[in-house]
C-alpha cells in the first residue's frame, strides 16, 4: 500500500489454474482473440507460474490492483478529446508507472532471503503470458463481474493488475463469492453485444480491440456500435453499480494520487481532423508516453473517421473528403468514404 497500490491478495502460486485454463482454451479455440495472435501462443505457460517460463518453484502470487477512477468533477475538466478515449489510456502509459512500483516490490522481497534461503521475486504487468484476472481472483483481491472484469468490493473495476511471482510462501486468501446478483447493466450496453454470454467476451465485437488492437477495416456492422469511441471504451464498467458506489469519500485523495492518469496537455488542442491528417513524425510526438501509440497512426485516423462518421460531423466533410481521396492508407481511405455515406455528403458506396 505504501508503494500506492489499493488493494492486495495472494494466491498460491503451485497450484494450476485448470478451471480458468480450460475457460482460456474455449475461447482462443473459438477464435475470440480475433487478430491477437500473441494471445493464442504460450498456451501451456498460462496454466501454471511455477514452471520454468515465469519463476521455478515459485509459492505465491502477489496480486496488486492500482485504481485509475478520477471523481467527477475532475473528469468534467477533461478537454473534449480526452473524452473520447478511455478513462486509464488519458494520460500516461501505465505500464512503466506500475513496472517500477511492482519492481521495488520484488526487490523488497528479495530482501527478505538469506543466502541459505534466498527467495526469488519476478514483477509482472501485463507484459507475460499469465491470466491476470485469475489469480487475482483466486487470491481474493475480488471477484470477476458478468463484464469479465476484476471487481473490488468498495472499489469497483476501474483499476489495473501487477503482480510480483515469488519463491516465498505466503498464506494465501480466500476467493471472494460473485456479486453481480440478477443484474446484466454491463450486458445490456455493450454497444456492441460483445458478450457471448455473461462473463464471456468475445473480442472479436469489443471496441476496445476493434479500436486499439485490430488493424485493417472494421467491420461495418459494428461501425455504429463504437460510437465515439477513439480508443478504448469504458461503457461496461461505466454502468457498473460497483463503479458508481466505489468511495466517494476518497475522491480527492484519488484525484491527487490519480494525477498521472489525468489527460495529458497536448490532447487540449487536438481534435479528430487532426488525426485524420496526421503524417507518421506527428503521430510519433502526439503519442509518446501515450497508450495511444498501441493503436497506429493508421489505426487512430480510421477510428476518427468512424466516429466522425458516427456523429454525423458535417463541419468535417472537407477533411473527410481529404482523407478519403488520398490518404496513404487504402483503411483510411475506405473509412472516410464510409462516414462521407453516413453523414450524407456522398453518393458513393463504401
Ligand atoms: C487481451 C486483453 C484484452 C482484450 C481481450 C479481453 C478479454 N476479455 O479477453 C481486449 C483488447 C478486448 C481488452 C479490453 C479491455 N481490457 Co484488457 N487485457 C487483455 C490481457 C492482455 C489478456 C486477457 C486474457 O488473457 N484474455 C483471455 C480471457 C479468456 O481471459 P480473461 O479475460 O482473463 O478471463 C478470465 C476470467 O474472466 C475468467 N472467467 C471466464 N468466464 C468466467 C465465468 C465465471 C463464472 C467466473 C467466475 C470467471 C470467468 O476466466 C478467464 C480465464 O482466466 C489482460 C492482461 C493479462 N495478461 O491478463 C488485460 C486486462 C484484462 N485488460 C484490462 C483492461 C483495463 C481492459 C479494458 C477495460 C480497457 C478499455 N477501457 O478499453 C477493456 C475491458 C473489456 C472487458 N470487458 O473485458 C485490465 C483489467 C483490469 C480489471 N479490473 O479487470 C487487464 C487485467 C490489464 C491490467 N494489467 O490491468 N483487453
Ligand atoms: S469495453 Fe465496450 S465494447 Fe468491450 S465489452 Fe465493454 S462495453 Fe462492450
Ligand atoms: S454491471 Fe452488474 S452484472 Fe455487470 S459487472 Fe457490474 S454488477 Fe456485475
């Protein structure tokens, strides 16, 4: 907690995760990883820490939820286009952010062996082949909503995972029992009916792969579905009562622990044309220290003719018609053609 994490659990880290595994076989055998292809490899190593792909005769699994939940009146300060991207991805990339924390954590751990005894210690966050949301689960940290998200109890889901693998046996927690009752408020806003069934997703449909992780066209069909969302969507968790009920008291203290994912400066004077017309040095600058930089300059300009198409943006039919004729992506071009259609400023078929 000193380190300024919210919230830890532990689990046992040689015992393998065979429910969870087999629920990870079904959905990469039904293709639901789309185009992820990494998430596919390793297969075998995300049954089980203790091998020799993450840490040899490792004990425990340190689960660490980091809240990223800002109150609402910091939000309301955000500049438009910061609105448009989700909530952890406006500032800073968290991974080198959380890296550091959880590696003075292995550190500490490490310290805590003797030579006769040393205890070994690997921080990881979202960077190996490991279920995340599993072993936080089986440490009691919380439990995995209907949206397939890790909900602390009192906290909520707007929270991201480290963890740090080690040698040293820690008694484990008990894992938390559902909460989610009879309610399907996530379900029933997916824009996209992504959800195969409750705590299924099928990433093929979710906007926030459609937008950050697939490259090529997206699929006509779920155009309108992504809104105007340019990166990432927050909508299940947005309705989550677990989110809206998440400690008001603490608002300020999370706004000010919370600063790193406050939107950066540059977002104030860039809007969705500007992306529209980025070239590949821009897009470097614009998306440095950003998660935005995941998603490609080919991929950001595609999402903002989406969504200009979406909202039916008359004003930017100009830069639309720009982009469409002669953008150096042939995505790009059919993107902007297809939102030219939308917003009824062309007679072309897309
Ligand atoms: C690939 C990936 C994605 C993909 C696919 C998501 C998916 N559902 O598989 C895409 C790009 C769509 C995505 C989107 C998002 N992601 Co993501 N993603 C990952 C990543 C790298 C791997 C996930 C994975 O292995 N998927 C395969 C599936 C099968 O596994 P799983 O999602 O963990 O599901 C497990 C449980 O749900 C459980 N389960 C399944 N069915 C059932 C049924 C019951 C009854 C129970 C109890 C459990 C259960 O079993 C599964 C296997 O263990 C993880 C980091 C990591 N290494 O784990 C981050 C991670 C899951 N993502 C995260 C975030 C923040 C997001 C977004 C909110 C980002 C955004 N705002 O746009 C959305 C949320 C979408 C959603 N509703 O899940 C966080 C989640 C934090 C949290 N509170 O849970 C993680 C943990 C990253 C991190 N280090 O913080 N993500
Ligand atoms: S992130 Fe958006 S698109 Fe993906 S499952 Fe949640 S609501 Fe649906
Ligand atoms: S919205 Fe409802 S069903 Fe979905 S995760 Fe939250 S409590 Fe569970």
């Amino acid at each position: 907690m000193e380190l300024g994490f919210d919230a830890v659990g532990f689990a046992a880290a040689d015992v393998a995760l065979d429910a969870d595994h087999a629920r990870y076989t079904e959905f990469v055998g039904a293709g639901m990883h789309g185009d992820m292809a990494w998430l596919a490899e390793n297969a075998d190593v995300r049954r089980r820490v203790d091998g020799d792909d993450i840490l040899p005769g490792a004990r425990t699994v340190v689960c660490l939820a980091r809240r990223y939940q800002r109150s609402k009146a910091d939000e309301a300060t955000d500049p438009p286009f910061a609105r448009l991207i989700a909530r952890y991805a406006r500032g800073r990339d968290y991974h080198n952010f959380l890296r550091k924390k959880l590696r003075r954590l292995a550190g500490f751990l490490r310290d805590l062996g003797t030579d006769d005894a040393p205890v070994h210690a690997r921080p990881m966050v979202d960077d190996a082949p490991i279920l995340e949301r599993a072993w936080a689960a089986r440490s009691g940290l919380g439990f995995i909503g209907k949206n397939g998200l890790l909900i602390v109890p009192g906290q909520g889901s707007l929270l991201l995972l480290g963890e740090v693998v080690t040698t040293l046996s820690i008694p484990p927690g008990e894992p938390l029992t559902e909460r989610c009752g009879s309610c399907t408020r996530c379900l029933d806003a997916c824009p996209t009916d992504a959800f195969a069934r409750p705590w299924v997703l099928d990433a093929r449909k979710c906007v926030s792969y459609l937008t950050i992780e697939h490259r090529g066209p997206i699929d006509v069909r779920l155009r309108p579905g992504v809104r105007d969302h340019v990166f990432g969507c927050d909508d299940c968790q947005t309705v989550c009562p677990f989110n809206a009920s998440a400690n008001p008291a603490t608002a300020a203290r999370l706004d000010e622990s919370n600063a790193s994912f406050r939107p950066h400066e540059r977002w104030s004077s860039l809007d969705l044309v500007a992306l529209l017309d980025m070239s590949e040095d821009e897009f470097r600058v614009t998306t440095e220290g950003s998660p935005l930089f995941r998603a490609t300059r080919e991929g950001l300009a595609r999402n903002a003719a989406i969504v200009l198409g979406n909202r039916g943006e008359v004003d930017a039919s100009e830069a639309l018609q720009r982009a469409a004729a002669s953008h150096d992506s042939k995505v790009v071009r059919e993107a902007a053609t297809w939102a030219l259609v939308h917003i009824g400023k062309s007679s072309a078929t897309p």
